[in-house]
C-alpha cells in the first residue's frame, strides 16, 4: 500500500514555495529562457541575479517576493542587506557583471533577463507590478515587460 504525501502549504504562501520541487523548477525555467548548457550554470546565474536583486527590493514587496519563491530562491533575498540607494537597471546588470567571473554588461544583461524573466509566473503580475514601482525606471524590460514610463 502507497501512501501519497500532501505537501503543507503555508498561509499567504503560495504552494510552489514549499514545494521541495520548486527551486529545481525555477532553475529549469531559467536554463530554458538563457538556453544554458547546464542547469549548474543556470543555478549559479540564478543565486547571482537574485542575491543582487535581494539588495534592491524593500519593505512589503521583499516579503512578499521571499514568501512567493521556493524556499531556496527565499533564503537568497532574504540574506542581503538592503542597499542605501537604488541602482538603475543599467547599473544593476554592471553589478551582476562585477559578481560573475568573465562576465561583460552584454552577458550580464542576458543573464539578469534570464532569471528576472522567470520570476513572473511564480510570483505573480501585481507583485512584479508593485516591485518595479519601487525600482528606477528601466527594470521593467529586465523582468520581460515593456518599459512604458515617459522619458523625462
């Protein structure tokens, strides 16, 4: 006799956080977007993108984003330090360059979309929506929306 295990949802939590499952689901979707060899490749872009998102994203919309990833995704915006001033999103990807040995602001950028492209259907429209009204303008286009905001 098989007994099925029922994994336990936490409330506000979306199921996929708990779910042992999800990280390696979220590392496939980015391997998949980034047309990375390997999914040690894409793991490794993934703790890259999100531990410098997790620097930039404050208040209700940190939590919110900690509680809708995969418990893994969670701890790695969960363990940065918020930063004192926000970094435009071409500054952003120069970062994420500066954290990943031989990377350029052209790979760099790839790989930001890569892992920023994924977190939509995991997360959610309005959390995304809510994340980039705390961002400077030009975030949008790195989490695979149009960047619609007026030039100033």
């Amino acid at each position: 006799m098989s007994t099925t295990t029922v994994p336990r949802v936490t409330p506000g939590r979306a199921p996929h956080a708990t779910d042992d499952n999800g990280w390696h689901q979220l590392i496939e979707a980015v391997r998949e977007t980034g047309l990375y060899p390997t999914r040690t490749k894409a793991e490794q872009v993934t703790r890259t993108v999100l531990a410098a998102l997790g620097t930039h994203v404050t208040g209700d919309e940190r939590v919110d984003l900690a509680r809708a990833l995969p418990g893994e995704a969670a701890r790695l915006i969960a363990a940065q330090i918020p930063a004192t001033h926000r970094l435009t999103a071409a500054r952003f990807v120069d970062e994420v360059a500066s954290r990943t040995p031989g990377a350029t602001s052209a790979t760099a950028r790839w790989d930001v979309s890569s892992v920023l492209g994924a977190l939509p259907p995991l997360i959610g429209d309005d959390l995304v929506t809510r994340i980039l009204a705390q961002l400077p303008a030009g975030y949008a286009l790195l989490f695979g929306r149009a960047d619609l905001t007026p030039a100033s």
